[in-house]
C-alpha cells in the first residue's frame, strides 16, 4: 500500500472532471423539478445527448458544435415528454420512465455505425503561467469547456430561481400552479420551457460523457448516471450549491475507489465498486428520515397534473 | 397443444429437411462485447468474415453480440443450436460453463469454447499464447518507463489476464529492476468509461506505460489526452492511436483456426481438441513497433517476439518464484501448460516483486 502515490491536487481535478456529466444532468432536473415536474426520462435524455452530440462532433470535426447538437437532442426528446404530460396530461412517473427506455433504445440503433469511432479532441483550458500554478492550476484552470459550463450554469440557475422575476414565476408554477394560473401566469409554457431546458443540460451532460470524458460511444455508456442524477436533486433538497456538493461527493468517491485500487489498498475492490452507489442510497435513506424537513423543500406540485378547467 | 407440437416437429423437419438439401454449414459465434469494439470482439468478428470468404455459399454464419457471461449465454447458445448450428464458437471465458451445459444438452452440435479449459466430447478448446505478446509488451514497457511506474488495467482476475500480467512484469523487470507495477481491476471485458476512469487514474499515479486487458480502445485515448504515455494496442491492432501512444499491440489472429474447424466439421473429421498456439503458429501476431520506440529497443523487443516464435525461448522460464518467495520453476525449467494450479492453464498468483494481491 502506498497512499503517497495519491495526489490530492490531481484528485481534486479528477474529480470535477468525474462530476461534470452527473452535474449538468441533475442541475438540469432541478429547474425542471422546481417548476412542478418529475421527469424520469434523465437517462433517456442523456443518452440521446450522448450519441447526438459524438455523431455530430464525428462528422463535422468540431467538439463544440457536438456540444451544441447534444443539447439540442436531449432538448428534442423532452419534447415528446413534454407534449405527452403537458398537452394529453400523460402520467409523469410512467412517461418518464418510459423516454428512458426509448432514449436507450433510440441510441443504441442509431449509434451502431460509431461504435469503436474516434472523436476529434476537444481542447483543454491551457493559460500560461496561470495553468501551471502548483495547486490552484490543475484544479481551476486546466479542464475542458464542459467543466466550465456546468458551473456557469449552477451559478446562473442559482441566480435564476433566486434573484429573478422569472425564477420567481418558475417557483410559483412548481408550488401551485392553481394560484399561479389564476395570476395569469401560462402554466403550461413555463412548464414547457424548463422540461426542455433540463433536456438540454441532460444532453450537455451525456456529450460530457462521449465527448470528454471517456471519449467514445458505445451503447447505454451512461450506465444510470442519469439516475444519479435524479436521486442528487433529492439529496441536494432542491438547491442548486448542493447539487455541486453531491454531485462532487459521488464523483469523489468513484475516482478515489480506483485511486486506492491502484494504491495497492487491499480492500475487496468490489466494495470500492459499489460505494458511490452505496454512498447515494444512504444519503437518500439519511434525508427522508426527516420526513418533515425534506417535505417542506420539495415544490408542492411536484409530479402534480395541472388542466386550466379545475 | 398437439396441433402445436405437430406443428414444431413439423417445422423442425423441414428445416433439418432444407439444411441437409443446401448442404450448408450452420456455423454460430457468440460474443462478449460489440463486433465494432477495435479489440477483443472485432478480431473474432473477422475470424467469422473469414470463414465466410473461405467457404461462401457453403457455409452459414450467425451471432449475437454483447452477451453476458452469465446464464444468459446458455440462452443465447440454446437457441442457436435449435435454429440448426453444426459448429458453435463460444468467446469469451465466462461462457464455460454454459458451453459445457448446452453441449451436453446437443450432442450432435460441436462446441468450440475460447480461452477456457473445461473440455468434452463435443466441446474442444482453443486459446492463444497472449502471454508471450504481454512478454514482449514488458520488455519494451520496462526500457521506455521514465517514472518506472507501469499501469496495468485487468479485466478480470482469471487465469488467462494473471498470466499476462505475470509475463509482462518478469520482461520488464528483467530490463529494468526499479520497475513497479500497479494494477486496477475493471471487472468488465468492455466498458470504455470504466476504462477510460481507471487509465486516467493510473496516469495520475505516475504511470507512464499503460497496459489494458480489457477491450476498448478508451485507455489509448485517455494516453493520448495525457500525453507522454505509451500505451499497446489489445486483441487488436488499434493502429488509430499510433505511432504514439500506441507503439505495439498483441493482435490475435482466429481466422485460419476457424476455417480450419469448419472444414473439419464439413468433412465429418471434428473430434474434440485442445489448441493453445502461440506468435510460432501465427495464432498471436505482435503489431508493428513504431518510431517512438528507440531502434534499439526494437530490435531486442523483435528478437525476442523471434525466440518465442520459434521456440528457444519460453516466455516462463526459470528461475521464477512466486509472489510469496516460495519457487515455482527452478533455474532453467519451463512452466507446464496443465499442471493443475501450478501450471499455465489455471496460474492464480503473481510472481515475487508485484506488490499487490490477486483478488479472490
């Protein structure tokens, strides 16, 4: 065993990098989430993300229009949820659950042909001078653009749901969409607009997947990440700074496992294997203790069917 | 029910009745991963192209890919000795059992079983000597390591990746006694993000040589990414990653022993058998060693690809002790292939100087 051969700096980094996907996923459901919907189709969408945004990078040669495509595919496929539950007032559980299965599937058949591909590289972040101060440098300053991206955008939905009129709005949809609709407030195209939103953010983070940091497509190469970043929004009781924590938290755990591996840590490997998981089924169990606590943070038309007649 | 039953043996009459007309040959692969994975998969992907041009219309091939090794696979090779297959090559070593089971379930079907060692009256087996590509692997691993730090991502902990691990540390600690090795396990044959994670974290550690035993080509690129790391292609020749980091590969080559067992299968003359053939048999080739490698280097690593190829040389060849300094070949003694948990076949520990446990 030699826990020296561990760099804390180059875990620190890793670590973000680990994140990334699951971050972008579930700040995405968040926003959804806030405005009153439970979309389970995260893995869905991120697959799609992840496949849209590697064929279109693949063919054009260009990492950031890959990054562009792959938002806009998870975008287009939350659509569909998005028309079921909010036009034909679909189930959201079983909806959810089913744009799951069909990303999987979508992808899969239409991902045949990139299997085994390689895709162009996208650039890293190299200032100089900056980039190579001991420390800070690889932490902060030397990833790539997705990285940056997913904390711009907790930052700004943050600032979103807190400091704007429109979070305001957002929030109020999500809490009761009876008052907010007899305020005026269009309910369904709210609704609307942050289901596609969280679309997008689940592509972005499955393009961070196939994109970054693998990179490669197979099939289902998300392998439930977007699960966890469903059960992260739960954890981070609908607050954007602890999504950034839990997300970090389970991306720590799943590079640390391997770091202690290759450290010689002569602990059975599979119980490294499966403590991230583990790790996000206690923190979940530990959070609905509180029934009471955890029940005043989630949005109170969580889930709920809203029809202007009622 | 018995318009049913009349119904399927009526159909399975004739389609016994239609594959005794055609006089083609069934033949059925099932494989562990995806046949566009550039490793493992794919070569056997082109052994079974291979039969096809050999044998054209007289032979018929079907697969199924990505099958897990597990109960599964005893489905998935059910169904294709029921659609008609003669002759069943079965991938992958987690399928043993399974290909045991069903061949005793079909005893007019020939089963062809990879990388295990559990034969029968209708299962032969058949492997390659990867060991004496990951020799060459250590050899050149061990003069190009900077940090002396080598990586190593296993997929498994079965005999047949112990031994490749074993092999490559003796050729490269032979070179370089300062050489460590670190190794992480993956538990998949395929999962280009486990990979990928785990060659990222070797890098990190020091490592500048990464060798994979798993089958994508997710720790090339993450080398590449990384930049001064030399990484070998596996299975597969993942020439899209040379000259640098991919500087050699263990490429395995199943073409002509398909076409051979096919043949066989078509002349009537198949018996059970037990093939281990090595770089000598043309089973393992080693993939060019390109120009980020020093001349030098090169020419010492193809002297001894030569030396195991024409058989002057073993790639376990004493004196060798195990990981807990107790001996396992004396000096000049070579390592028997089936010697229960002493020989090749089922070698479960390390040899001495690899600080680290075989997981059980």
């Amino acid at each position: 065993m030699d826990l020296s051969a561990i760099s804390p700096t180059l875990l620190v980094a890793s670590l973000m990098v680990a994140a990334t996907p699951i971050l972008l996923a579930a700040i995405g459901e968040l926003v959804v989430e806030k405005s009153g919907v439970l979309n389970l189709g995260v893995e869905g969408m991120m697959i799609t993300g992840a496949f849209s945004g590697f064929a279109a990078a693949v063919l054009t040669g260009s990492p950031m229009v890959g990054f562009l495509c792959a938002a806009i595919g998870g975008a287009a496929l939350s659509v569909i949820f998005a028309i079921l539950t909010q036009y034909f007032l679909s189930n959201q559980v079983a909806t959810g659950l089913a744009l799951t299965l069909f990303g999987l599937g979508l992808s899969a058949m239409l991902g045949q042909s990139y299997v085994g591909i390689k895709p162009p590289v996208s650039a890293k972040l190299d200032l100089p001078l900056i980039s190579d101060i001991p420390v800070i440098g690889p932490i902060l300053f030397s990833h790539d653009f997705t990285v940056y991206a997913a904390l711009t955008l907790v930052t700004g939905v943050w600032f979103f749901l807190k400091y704007t009129r429109g979070g305001l709005i957002l929030r109020a949809v999500g809490e009761s969409h009876d008052a907010a609709h007899a305020l005026g407030y269009k309910v369904v195209r709210v609704r609307i607009l942050a289901i596609m939103f969280g679309g997008g953010c689940a592509g972005l983070g499955g393009a961070a997947l196939s994109l970054v940091r693998v990179p490669q497509w197979t099939e289902g190469m998300t392998a439930g990440a977007g699960w966890i970043a469903l059960a992260i929004v739960v954890f981070a009781s609908w607050k954007p700074a602890r999504v950034l924590l839990g997300a970090y938290l389970f991306g720590g755990v799943a590079v640390l496992q391997l770091n202690l591996q290759a450290a010689g840590v002569s602990i059975p490997v599979e119980y490294l294997s499966m403590s991230p998981y583990l790790i996000t089924i206690i923190v979940l169990v530990v959070m609905s203790t509180n029934r009471a606590k955890s029940a005043l943070n989630a949005p109170a038309a969580l889930g709920r069917v809203f029809h202007a007649s009622r | 029910m018995k318009l049913k039953s009349i119904l399927a043996s009526a159909a399975l009459a004739m389609t016994a009745a239609t594959g005794t007309l055609a006089e083609t040959t069934k033949v059925g692969f099932v494989y562990v991963g995806p046949v566009g994975d550039g490793g493992w998969t794919y070569e056997h992907d082109k052994g079974r192209e291979a039969v096809v041009a050999a044998f054209g219309d007289k032979v018929e091939t079907m697969y199924v890919e990505s099958v897990p090794e597990g109960p599964d696979a005893e489905r998935v090779m059910t169904d294709m000795a029921l659609k008609g297959a003669d002759l069943i090559f079965t991938t992958s070593f987690g399928y043993m059992d399974q290909t045991i089971n069903v061949a005793a379930k079909f005893p007019n079907v020939k089963f062809e079983h990879a990388t295990g060692y559990k034969q029968s009256d209708n299962v032969s087996i058949y492997s390659a000597r990867f060991y004496e590509g990951r020799a060459v692997q250590g050899h050149i691993a061990g003069h190009m390591t900077k940090s002396n730090i080598v990586g190593y991502i296993g997929s498994f902990p079965i005999p047949e990746v112990i031994r490749g691990i074993n092999a490559a540390y003796i050729h490269a600690k032979a070179v370089n006694p300062d050489v460590q090795f670190k190794i992480i396990w993956a538990y998949t044959w395929f999962d280009p993000t486990k990979e990928a994670d785990a060659a990222k974290v070797l890098i990190e550690q020091g490592a500048d040589v990464v060798l994979q035993h798993t089958d994508s080509t997710a720790p090339q690129a993450a080398a590449q990414s990384a930049g001064n790391v030399i990484t070998f292609g596996q299975a597969s020749d993942m020439a899209a990653y040379g000259p640098k980091p991919r500087v050699s590969s263990i490429i395995d080559n199943w073409g002509p022993y398909y076409i051979a067992r096919t043949q066989a299968v078509m002349d009537g003359t198949w018996a059970s058998t037990s093939t281990w053939d090595g770089i000598g048999a043309g089973m393992v080739g080693i993939g060019e060693i390109t120009s980020a490698v020093p001349a030098d280097v090169k020419a010492s690593a193809e002297a001894l690809r030569d030396s195991l190829a024409d058989g002057s040389y073993h790639a376990f060849t004493g004196p060798l002790n195990k990981q807990d300094g107790s001996v396992w070949l004396k000096a000049g003694e070579i390592a028997a292939d089936y010697a229960g948990p002493e020989g090749l076949a089922e070698m479960g520990f390390y040899l001495e100087g690899i600080d680290s446990e075989v997981p059980n």
